[in-house]
C-alpha cells in the first residue's frame, strides 16, 4: 500500500506533525480503490487546500519529507496506471491550494511532471466556489490542513462539505488560538475593547464555527479537556452538518501521554470509511505508545514496551465490553444489533481499538455468558445486524 507506515514515520520525524500525512495516504489509496470502483465513477478528486510547498523540514532534525500533495500525488499516478482503471478511461485527479507565492511555485516546480495534478495559487475560499463546480458530483476527499482557523471559516467549509457530491474529508483543528481568545473576552462574550485585536480575533472564531455558541462554552467554567469535547461537537453541529453519519476526532500528541496539538477530524458518510481511518488510527497509537515507552526507558529490554502496549489494549478491550454491556443494559429490550453496539461505543474507544477488537471483545463476554448472540455454531463471525442481548434474567 503506497504511504508511510507507522513504523516507519514515527522513526524519522515528529509523530505530531506527521500521523495526519501518514494516516491520509495510507488512508487514500484504499478509499480511491473504493469510491473509483463504480463504472460511473470516471474521475475522481482530491482537494488539497493548504498544500504549502510539498515538501517539509523537521526543524529539530532537518529531515526533509514529501507533503500531502507529492504523496498524493504519488497514489493518483499509481491509481492512474492501473491497467483496468486506463481501459475504463477513470482518472484521479488532484487539486492544490497555496496562498503563499513562493511556496506555491515550489509546488508547482514539484508536481510539474503530473498532468492530472492542477496547482491554484491565492486563499482556500477565493477558489472553493470554481472548485466545487469543476468537480460536480464526482467523488472528492478533502484535505482541510491550515495554520490556524482563520482560513476554514464555516461559510466555505460548508461549500464543500454541503455540496451534493459525496464528500470525505480530513481537518486539522487546531483550539490554542480559541483558548488565547477566550482571554480576549469581557463576562458577557463580547472582545474586551482593551485588548488589541481582541474584535478580529473573536470575529475570526465566529467564522469558523458559524456561530458565536463557542464564547458561552470558553466562559462555562468547564475544563480545558470538557471546552473542546464541546467545541468539536459545535463544530459537527454547526459546520459539518446531519448527512456525514460518520465524525469523529483523534488528538494527536507529541507523546502517548501528552496534551493534544491538534485534532485530526475526519469526517465521512459510510462505516466502511470510519472503520478504515479508525484502524489506521489504532495503529498509530500502538506505536505511539511504544516509541514514548522506549524513549522513556532507554535502558528496557527488547520487547517491553510492545508487551505493555498488549496489555494495554486487552484493558481497552475489557472496557468496551464492560461499556457494551452498560449500554444493551439500558435498552428496553435489553439487547442491540452488532453494528448499532458498534457505533455507539465508537467515539469512546475511536482510534484506540481496531475493528476486530470490538469482535473480539463481545465474542470474549459472549464465552464468559454474560451475553447472548443469535448465532450458534464454530465461531462464526459477528455480522452488524446480529442482535446481541444480555442473558435472561
């Protein structure tokens, strides 16, 4: 599969800054595989919004790395050249966007090799209108990867997400600039006329939520963890909208146990997408932990640190099966179909157990009889509209 693994990314360059590059193109070439498999599906897109200049500098270390676009870019040749996509005439096609005039002609001096590959130079929301008329209802996922939030306001975010092609995408949300605002504000929400460029700043926050139901969450009292579980649920509400059945969010951390430095949002239509970004994620986070654990214990023995991370996750799985029986607990019919359970502990446990963890875990409670499937016979696999029930009292 073309793209980093993460094995690999995470021994040369800081994970925070490249879990999103990896998960995405690993995360690409199986859902071009996937979406440009219809005989309708002739062309499909990719839109890059921030593509910066296609290349990137670790600048602890002055590694240098292929971006978003060049790996893209990478996949939609190999995509391009398959024998049964040319003969059914199907193309994937890339679109990137680069404010910066230098930056962009970098990129462009690095993609010029790629006809399928088209480089628009200027702001994201100057181009999303002509973009979103080139591609029409063929099939795109976005890349949504700015510094800040000042330049994925709601309005042209929602040209995107809210137009009648379906849509998957990728977001990098950032909150240090909320957190510095809510410093900005007087007790009543409004900027505090005493601060500098408190208005802009309040005014720039405005735009990405579509809403100012953001400054009454910064002055709740909650907690810092607590105000962002809030905003990115505003943030769904608001921005994203009903029709992506799928959302979730994954903090990225520059260790296993660290603060988030941002949160990568993906945000899709259909399970099999959530299922596909979720497991890429568990990956990430296995090796998250292993690599924090031996850079923590330079001294440990070979092999440790991957069998803390074993035990960790049969501990996540114990508690989503002890969430799993919670949950049917609550049914008044006392039992759930496998898939709705599934998607229903989802967002606790996204990105941190795969989805043959969930099968496991069930299927472990259902050998204990603490709860009951429909199926008999050896062992046969969990399907999402087997009903599972707790045993009768």
């Amino acid at each position: 599969m073309p793209g980093d693994s993460a094995k690999g990314f995470f021994g040369r360059v800081r994970p925070w800054q490249w879990i999103k590059h990896s998960v995405f193109t690993q995360y690409l070439w199986i859902w071009a595989m996937k979406v440009g498999s219809p005989p309708q599906a002739k062309t499909i897109w990719v839109i890059d919004a921030f593509a910066g200049a296609g290349e990137f500098t670790d600048t602890e270390t002055g590694e240098t790395a292929a971006g978003s676009p060049l790996q893209a870019a990478l996949i939609a040749k190999k995509y391009n050249e398959l024998p049964k996509k040319v003969a059914a005439g199907k193309e994937l096609r890339l679109i990137c966007i680069e404010r910066d005039p230098d930056h962009c002609a970098a990129l462009k001096e690095r993609l010029k090799g790629f006809d399928f590959v088209e480089v628009l130079e200027g702001e994201f929301g100057e181009h999303a209108d002509a973009i979103v008329a080139k591609i029409g209802t063929d099939r795109a996922l976005v890349l949504l990867d700015p510094i800040g939030l000042k330049s994925i306001d709601a309005v042209t975010c929602k040209k995107l997400l809210h137009r009648n092609g379906k849509t998957d995408a990728f977001v990098n949300v950032q909150f240090a600039v909320v957190h510095r605002t809510r410093g900005q504000m007087l007790p009543d929400g409004e900027p505090d006329p005493d601060v500098q460029g408190s208005a802009a700043n309040v005014r720039n926050i405005d735009a990405f939520f579509g809403t100012e139901a953001w400054r009454k969450i910064a002055l709740s009292g909650m907690s810092l963890r607590e105000q962002e579980a809030a905003w990115l649920q505003l943030y769904y509400d608001e921005v994203v909208g009903w029709r992506y059945s799928c959302k979730h969010h994954y903090p990225v951390k520059r260790t296993f146990d660290g603060k988030p430095k941002y949160y990568l949002v993906h945000i899709a239509d259909h399970p099999d997408a959530d299922w596909l970004i979720n497991n890429l994620l568990a990956s990430v986070e296995s090796r998250l932990f292993v690599v924090s654990r031996e850079r923590e214990n330079p001294g440990s023995l070979t092999g440790f640190a991957d069998e803390e991370d074993r035990v960790r996750v049969e501990d996540l799985k114990r508690a989503l099966g002890k969430a799993a029986i919670e949950l049917i607990g609550t049914q008044p019919s006392r039992a759930m179909q496998f898939g709705q359970l599934c998607l229903a502990l989802r967002p606790e446990f996204f990105g941190k157990l795969k989805e043959t963890d969930y099968s496991k875990a069930i299927k472990a409670l259902i050998e204990k009889e603490q709860l009951v499937r429909e199926k008999k016979g050896l062992h046969p696999a969990l399907k999402p509209d087997e009903v599972i029930s707790l045993p009768p009292v």
